[in-house]
C-alpha cells in the first residue's frame, strides 16, 4: 500500500499536499495554484537556501517567467501566512539570493484507506466542501474505480456520492480558475467605506483645515484594517465640508458605506458628530457625538474607528488593533500642525506643496519622532521635485528614511523609497522589495499599487503592470487618472486601440482631465491618427498651460501632420527660452519625431545627467523604437543601469 503525500503542520498553519489545500485556524486560504506550488517547495526543502532560479525552475519550468512573478507570489504566500519580509516567522529573505523556509514544521505521513473504507464515508452526513479545495492542474486525471468482471463495484448509496463528488468538483473547477488567475486574487471581495471630509459647523480660516484633516486621520488609521478598503483622501476632497447626498457619494466611489458628520472647535473644545450611512439605502447605522478637549482627539478617533469595525464586524487582529490604537504623536501642537500641513497637500500645487512642507516641518520640529510626518514630508518632496524644485529628491529621501528608522512598518514610507529607488537612482532590485514590502504593510493602498504598476511597465512586466493598476482603480474608482492609467500597460506594449479605449473613457466624467488628453493624444499619434493626435494636445496645453514639456508633445503632433517647419520652429523656442524648461526627455522625444538623432542623444545624456525622472520609460518607450538598433542607444541605458 502506497504512502500519501504528506500534510504538514506550523503554527495555526495546515498544508494538505495531496488535496492542494491550506487551512489557517482550520479555514481554508485562497493562494494562486503557483503560490502553493512555491509553497510546498520551501516546504519540503525547508532549512536550506533556495535559489531564486532553483524555485523558477521547480515551479515555472514550463513557461519563461521573470523574478517579478516569483517576488509577487512570495508576497501573496507572506499575507495569506501573517508572515513579513522585515521580521520573517515563515519565509526568510536571503537578499539578491532566494529564500528559505525557517520555521519549525511537522510532517505526516499516512496510508490510503481502502475502497469499502471510502464507500462507506461517501454519503450525506459526509459533504465535500469543495470551497476549500485549491486545484493546481485541471488537467490531473481522476483516479478510476476498480473493475470486477467488467462492471464497477458500486451500489447506489456509492454512485450517487460519486455524482455528488464530481458535481461539486466540476463547480468548484470552475471557481478554481477563478482563483488561478492573479488579478482575482487581487480584486478579492471586501467591504468599502468612504469618510468624507467633516462639515465645519462654525466654519472659519482658523480651523477649516480640521475639515479634510479629521477624516485624513481617520482614513490612514482605519487603512491599517486588511478587511476593509478605504478610499483615499484624493478621492473624497473635492466633497469638500458641504452638506451632501451621503448615499449618492456612495454610488458615486463605488463603496458600501459612508462616514460623514460635522466639527467645530471652539478655544480647547472640539465637538465632533459622525454618523455611518448605508449606501444601499440611505439609512444611518449608526451615529455618535463627542464633546471634549482638543488634546482628546486622539480617542474620539479610536472610538469612531471602533464603532466602524464593530458595524462591519470585522476582526481585528492583534498587529491590527495596535496600529489602529496607536496614536501618532503625543503632541497636541504637533498634530495640528499635521492636519494643518495635510489639508494643504491634499490640494497639489506648488503654492500648497509649499505651505504643506512647512507645515509638516512644523509639526517634526514640535515632535522630532513623528514618523508619519516625516513620511508625509516625503511624499511632498517627492511631489515638489517634479515642478523642479531644488534639492526636492534628495529631502524626499532623507525624510523617507528617517521615516522607516522611527516606525519600520509605515508603509507609506516605504512606497516614497521605492519611488526614488527606481525614478531617482534606476535600482530595478532594491525598488522592488520596497513596493512588495509595502504592499505587504498595506495591500490596499491605490497609490502603491499605482506606482508599482508603472514600475513593472516601465520595467517590461505589462500583464503583471495590468493587475496592478487595475486595483488601484479597484480601490479607487473615482480617479480619473486611475482611469487613463489603465491605457498604460497597452500603450507601452503597442496596443494602441486598447490604450485609447481607455484613455476616451477617462475624459466622459470631466472634458477638462488634461491628463486623459495628452494620453489620447499620443494613443492617436502612434495609430496615425493626425487630426486627433493635433486637437487632444493642444486641448491638453490649454488646460495644462503651466507644464512646459506638453510643447515637445505638440512638436511631435506637427511632425506627424507633416508640419515640420513649424514644429522645429516650436522646439528651438521650447529650449531657449526663460523660465521654467522642459525635461531633456522630452526634448528627446521632440527630436525624434523630427529624424534628428544626434540632437536626440544629446538631450538624453542630459536627462541622465539631470537625473530625469522619466528616464526609465526610455526601455519600452515605443516612440524610440526606431532608435533601438543605434549603438548609443545601448550604451545610455548601460550608463542608466537600465539594461
């Protein structure tokens, strides 16, 4: 008699071999069929170092696949198990080489029981929770019933079990590639909320920054609750402190339900009333009001916060509780400073940007280990750095890190580090971790998966971009951005038609979305498409007029129509004249259309000179194909460290 495969046990952790299943706390965890392959590999060759291409051979033998996917995967096995790549329990990082398998694990072993045996536990008071299966290979063969003088050896209690079974598992096969595919795995089902920016109920100048800055606070504490997707504050701001239909919002950010209410404060007294709507009906769950100090805010929020988890009956875990508890300073005067710096950045532009960096510095000087304030002043920096501000990146970096050294689980910081890890100094590796490593801190950060999902474009990963940039939309579907956004990974992987679809889409709740503009205009320009590629670039200068690379874009539209003389004209004023200029890069892109390399290289070298941060698009850019086969060309992106 053969032996089974066997199950092997850790912590609160069973791995079924034969079945294909994981149990935790006794219920069964969804994992992509390459996850639980990856899995039960470390599994059974735990203790030793696997190799990065040890585990790609074993797992992805027959497909060719990058490290992308492997990193993905073990971030997945990282969630499902509670395991970090920071304090591993499970899965220890060996970096730049593979991983291993740590923790102490028991193994069995069993013998298959016989067929009268299984007969006999086939029945009604013995269901088959197919739920639970996770299948690897639709294509596995069944394991047939003997045959005894030509006729299977079943009475009809057997038969129809077995009907049952293969009922149950041909519905569940079909669930199974559901699972199989990662973008589901991405887009699991999860309840939605949305807080909405509290109405000032005596509204002044003096504290209209408590508006945005209450249900800022309450939207970065309650994103610490994997259960729960919380929209981003970008996308709940322009609700401003009015009075407003909270079921309408509802429908309209594609959440279930809806924090709103209304604070005023008056000398040390803040009075906050907050109520929970049901989006399906317009009906209140719930509704409090607080009447205290100002230095108590703090456990107003940890109240509304609890109320929201309790309605929603979502558990929280004991990692969970704590950072939701945690306040993140113990300096009143810092915290307003905070919110004040918050409201502020929370309106991108570069007389905001400035007041929100001074603010923020504010409240670091009041509190030197405020790590979400450093982690705030980070972000902008890093938006500061892209209207060419001085010394911008390098501020950004040093705020991130000083972040991650006061709280190592601020995934936030962790995202800015990836960001200019990869934009800033081109390290494809050490970007990675970051983004998979705040993923793990927080996976339903749309701007993490956002820039991730450019990151894996820019690096060539396009059906793995796609999943990632399709759930930042998932987490937050009112972005108009996060719309065009989705026409990236098509645009870049010349499936121009695919990218315009979604580009076009982008522009039917706002014409005025610049953005979605310039991206149907390069669509149309790369599908020959002149009129169109003419009239969106220049709707999205006019709407844009302060970005002073879109020229170059124009340059390119006029090239197209055959209008060379005026567009070499454009670019000769575009580069000379005062004021803020255009990125070399697209000065490049300019020159290309115009047939002239040799400029086109010397704008290059100076967008790696001046550490452009658009110049890793140069790897699948395609409106520098024809540049491709030009020794110089291999040469810049060995110089870049992008090859």
């Amino acid at each position: 008699m053969s032996v089974k495969p066997p199950v092997f046990r850790f912590d609160n952790v069973t791995v079924e071999s034969e079945q294909y299943r994981v149990l935790k706390d006794g219920e069964p965890v969804a994992l992509e069929p390459k996850a639980f392959q990856v899995l039960l590999y470390l599994l059974q060759q735990r203790g030793r170092l696997i190799t990065k291409d040890e585990l790609l051979d074993a797992v992805w033998a027959d497909s060719f696949v990058t490290q992308n996917a492997l990193t993905r995967v073990i971030a997945q096995l990282r969630r499902a198990l509670g395991d970090t790549s920071q304090n591993s329990r499970y899965i220890e990082t060996v970096p730049t080489r593979g991983y291993r398998f740590i923790a102490d694990i028991e193994e069995v072993t069993t013998h298959p029981v016989s067929e009268q045996t299984c007969a006999e536990h086939i029945d009604s008071t013995h269901p088959v929770d197919a739920g639970s299966l996770i299948v690897d290979d639709p294509g596995m063969p069944l394991e047939q019933p003997s045959v005894k003088n030509g006729r299977q050896n079943f009475g009809w209690p057997a038969t129809i079990a077995i009907f049952v079974v293969i009922f149950i598992g041909i519905a569940y096969f079909v669930v199974a590639k559901n699972y199989a595919k990662p973008e589901t795995f991405l887009a699991a089902s999860e309840e939605t909320i949305a807080v909405l920016p509290f109405k000032l109920i005596d509204p002044n100048d003096e504290n209209a920054y408590l508006s945005v800055g209450l249900a800022d606070s309450l939207i970065t504490k309650l994103s610490n609750v994997r259960g729960l997707t919380v929209r981003p504050t970008a996308s709940v701001i322009r609700y401003g402190a009015n009075d407003v239909d909270a079921a309408k919002v509802g429908n309209d950010l594609k959440v279930l339900n809806v924090i709103n209410g209304a604070v005023q404060r008056e000398n040390d007294r803040v009075r906050v009333t907050v109520q929970m709507i049901r989006v399906a009906d317009g009906k209140p769950v719930w509704a409090e009001s607080y009447d205290t100090r100002f230095v108590d805010i703090f456990q107003v929020q940890d109240e509304i916060s609890a109320r929201i988890t309790e309605a929603l009956q979502i558990r929280l875990s004991a990692e969970e509780r704590t950072r939701v508890d945690h306040p993140p300073t113990n300096n009143i005067d810092a915290y307003q400073s905070f919110l004040q710096a918050n409201s502020s950045l929370a309106k991108v532009s570069p007389d905001n940007l400035k007041a929100a960096i001074e603010k923020f510095s504010e409240a670091i000087a009041l509190d030197p280990n405020y790590a979400l304030a450093y982690a705030k002043l980070a972000m902008a920096y890093g938006l500061a750095a892209s209207f060419n501000v001085p010394s911008a990146r390098e501020l950004a970096e040093s705020n991130a890190l000083k972040a991650i050294e006061l709280d190592p689980n601020l995934a936030e910081a962790h995202t800015s580090i990836a960001v200019l890890q990869f934009w800033g100094y081109h390290d494809t590796g050490k970007a990675e971790d970051s983004f998979v490593h705040s993923l793990e801190l927080n996976p339903n950060s749309s701007y993490t998966h956002l820039y991730y999902g450019w990151f894996l474009i820019a690096t060539g990963h396009f059906d793995e971009a796609e999943r990632h940039i399709r759930r930042a939309l998932q987490l937050d579907p009112s972005s108009q951005s996060n719309v065009a956004d989705q026409g990236l990974p098509f645009y870049y992987s010349h499936r121009y038609d695919e990218a315009r679809r979604f580009y076009q889409q982008s522009l039917e709740t706002n014409e005025k979305f610049w953005y979605g503009h310039v991206r149907l205009a390069e669509a149309c320009e790369a599908l020959g498409d002149v009129d169109c590629a003419l009239t969106e670039i220049k709707r999205g200068i006019e709407l844009s007029p302060r970005d002073p690379s879109l020229p170059c874009e124009l340059v390119r539209m006029l090239a197209l129509a055959g209008k060379k003389d005026e567009a070499v004209q454009l670019i000769l004023e575009t580069t000379s004249k005062e004021g803020p200029s255009a990125r070399p890069y697209f000065i490049a892109l300019a020159y290309a259309a115009l047939g002239k390399p040799d400029e086109v290289f010397i704008a290059l070298d100076r967008s790696l000179d001046e550490k452009d941060n658009w110049l890793p698009w140069i790897k699948v850019d395609p409106r520098f194909d024809a540049l491709r086969t030009d020794p110089r060309f291999d040469d810049l992106l060995s110089r870049a460290r992008l090859k």
